[in-house]
C-alpha cells in the first residue's frame, strides 16, 4: 500500500448500473486521506445522485462543461490539471469509444484528453458488448495510448447474463489506485512467497493443519507486486482471493509446496518464506477413511522438508526472509532459527499475536541488529517489510559487485 494522503485524484463516473460501487470506492478513497474529485456523466446521474457522492467525497461534484464554480470556466483544464490520477469507474463502452476516438463532447471526455496524469478505467458492460469486434478494439487502442485498463471481471450481470464485462469491485480498483502510487523498489524483480497453512492428509478425509490464515503472506504479495516486483504466491488452502496479478500456484501439503518452490526458487531473487508449514507429516496415508474402533490409535509422524533451509541452501540462493511464529522467548528463538537456516532476515512475531488476525507485530533480526515494527494491519506491515527487504536486497547486491 503506498502513501495516499495529499494525492489528488479525479473520479469519473459514466452511465452504468456499476455506478453504484463508486460510491464505495469514494468512501475507500477518502478514509486514506484521497482528495476525490468526482466528475459524472449526464448518464451517470440516472443511475446514482450527485448528492450522494457529495456527501462521500466531501466535496460539489461536477456535471457540466458550463460550471459557473470555475471562474474562467475551463473546468476541464482545471480539474485536470493539478491531479495525480484520473480513474473512470465505471467505464461504459461508449465511454471508451469516445476515449479510444479522441472525442470530447463532455466535460470528462474533455479533461480526459486534457490530462497530463495516468489514466485508469475499469469497464463495466454486458457480456456481449465487451465481446463486441468494436469494444475490443477501442480497449487495444486504449492500452497502445498508455491507458491502464483494470478488469472487467467475469460473474453475475445486473442483465440476469454470465461471463466477462462485471466491473471489479471497489477493494479491487482501490487496491489498484494504490499500487499505482506505490514507490517501485522491486521493480523487475522477482519474488517467490510461500503463505498459509499446509494440510498434511491422514487418509483420504482427514489431515493435519494449522490455523493460519494466509494473510500476512497474501498482504505482502500485493506489498511486492505494489512495488513493481513479478510474484509467485505458493499457497496452502486458505479462503482468500490472491492479487490478480500474481502468479498463484495452490498446494495441500508440505511436500508440493516443496515442490513446487524448487521449480521457480532458481529464478527468484527474494524468497519469503511466511507458510506456516507442518513440522511432520504422516508416514502413511490410507487411501481408504480409517474405520473407528474402541482401541487407541497410534500416527506415525516424520519429518517434513523445511523449505526455507533448502532455498536458503542452494548455490546462488535468492535473498531469503523467514517467519518465526513463536509462544515466548520471541527475539531469542527467532534468532537462533535465522542462524540456523542461514537467513539474512528473519520476522519474528508471537504466534498467539499473529495467527489469524488482521494486525500483526513484528519485530525484524538482521545482522544489523533488532528492529521492531509498530503493531499495524498486516496490510500496512507488508509494505513497510517490502521496503526494509528492499534495502537489504539492494545493500547485498552492492557488496557482492
Ligand atoms: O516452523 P519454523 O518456526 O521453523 O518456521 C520458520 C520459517 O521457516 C518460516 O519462514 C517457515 O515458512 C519456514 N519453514 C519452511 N519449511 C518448514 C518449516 C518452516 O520453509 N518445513
């Protein structure tokens, strides 16, 4: 997540049923600190009230070209002009027609191509109109000009049709806007993640697993991708939507998500390590569900492969950062697995702290030293580690030249 506050951005809205997720994004916007300038088409204006998102954002929203509020009446090259970013949320396909078309018979389409900002749309239409020969070809014209377009998303559509043309949701497009913002530190680089619990079977419906969430893992995917890096999220089974663009390979046990970091850790340059991965595994899985009887059972338990070791152990390992969840002793024991797994960077937090939750608090152990992180949402945490991993990183690289 970057910085938002003092950032001006130009919200237009166009004539779609998906006007009414703006009023979300607005709300989302203005929490963080955003000055949101809404702009809505005539169009719009059917389908949610300006007074709605006045009161939102804070501030008139304007509808016009003709606006007596702006004293040169030039409200397109005023409102353009000292914004950040314009984003289109809604985009209708005649909307990105006109974009795609240079025209400029509004007063959004005008400060559009009056802008010297980035421009963000996310469409929103029917199925059959995003397919159409014409849409698709205005959208490759848009990104050939440097318009980014996010989405669509497949789904339910308010016609009562499936399939692709939805709007992304406010969280979405808001994460999107941040992203935009985010200072690039990683840029090129590419970071290998593991995250979540593993689920180690005991036959075919029962299994051993832990009760992490996956969030920290999942927050610092979007913290890397954010800053410009490429991400391999390899995930145990967790219930939460990974950022579109990372790459997500899902696993069960400790044994594929071994796997499959072996795959792709020699072409990574960081490795995070954030799973919490099963110690032990079962010796051997019943392929049939284990009958109850009245005696006592006994599991044989060995080891898993710990990841991290391995990673950290290869030839020309990438830059390695693991977690340590621990019940007491927290900067002792986090130091003592760093040393022994050979990791420049170990997070240590308390497990009953960290597990599950929505907040974390961190503290960091590097050769220089120990460095504690103010609680904050694991969203806010992933960000600041992003940056201290990226200045470790860019410090190695400089010793090593
Ligand atoms: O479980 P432990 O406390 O040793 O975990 C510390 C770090 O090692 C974490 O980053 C975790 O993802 C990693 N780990 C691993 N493979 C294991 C056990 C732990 O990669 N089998």
């Amino acid at each position: 997540m970057a910085d938002l506050r003092q950032k001006r951005v130009v919200l237009g809205i166009t004539g779609g049923i998906a006007a009414y997720k703006a009023a979300e994004l607005v709300r989302l916007l203005v929490m963080d600190g955003v000055d949101v300038q809404i702009v809505m088409t005539q169009a719009a204006c059917g389908f949610i009230t300006p007074a709605t998102l006045q009161a939102l954002s804070g501030k008139p929203v304007f509808t016009d070209m003709w606006d007596a509020r702006v004293p040169d009446n030039m409200a397109h090259i005023e409102l353009s002009r000292g914004s950040d970013l314009i984003a289109v949320a809604p985009a209708t396909a005649d909307f990105l027609a006109k974009l795609a078309n240079g025209l400029a018979d509004d007063l959004l389409s005008t400060l559009c191509i009056a802008r010297e900002c980035p421009l963000l749309v996310a469409p929103a239409m029917n199925r059959q109109m995003w397919d159409n020969k014409a849409t698709q070809r205005n959208v490759a014209q848009l990104e050939r000009d440097g318009v980014v377009i996010l989405g669509p998303a497949s789904g339910d559509q308010a016609c009562g049709e499936t399939g692709l043309g939805r709007m992304l949701e406010a969280q979405q497009i808001y994460d999107e806007i941040n992203s935009h913002f985010a200072p690039k530190l990683l840029a090129g680089r590419h970071v290998l993640i593991t995250a979540g619990p593993t689920f180690e079977p005991i036959d075919t419906v029962r299994g051993i697993t832990n009760r992490s969430s996956g969030k920290m893992g999942y927050a610092l995917a979007r913290a890397a991708l954010d800053a410009g890096a490429k991400v391999t999220l390899v995930s145990g089974p967790t219930s939460l939507d990974a950022p579109a663009a990372a790459r997500v390979e899902r696993v069960e046990s400790a044994s594929d998500m071994f796997d499959v970091v072996k795959k792709h850790a020699k072409a990574a340059d960081i490795f995070i390590g954030v799973a919490a991965v099963a110690d032990y595994r079962v010796e051997k899985t019943s392929t049939h569900k284990i009958k109850k009887t009245d005696k006592n059972m006994t599991l044989k338990l060995v080891p898993n492969p710990d990841i991290l070791a391995y990673v950290a152990g290869l030839p020309r390992p990438p830059f390695c950062v693991g977690f340590a969840a621990e019940s007491r002793q927290l900067h002792e024991n986090a130091d003592a697995k760093r040393r022994r797994k050979k990791v420049p960077l170990m997070v240590a937090n308390l497990a009953q702290d960290a597990i599950g939750a929505d907040d974390n608090e961190v503290t960091l152990l590097d050769d220089n030293g120990i460095h504690k992180l103010a609680r904050a949402p694991k969203t806010v945490v992933a960000r600041q580690l992003v940056a201290y991993i990226a200045k470790l990183f860019q410090g190695r690289k400089k010793k090593k030249a």
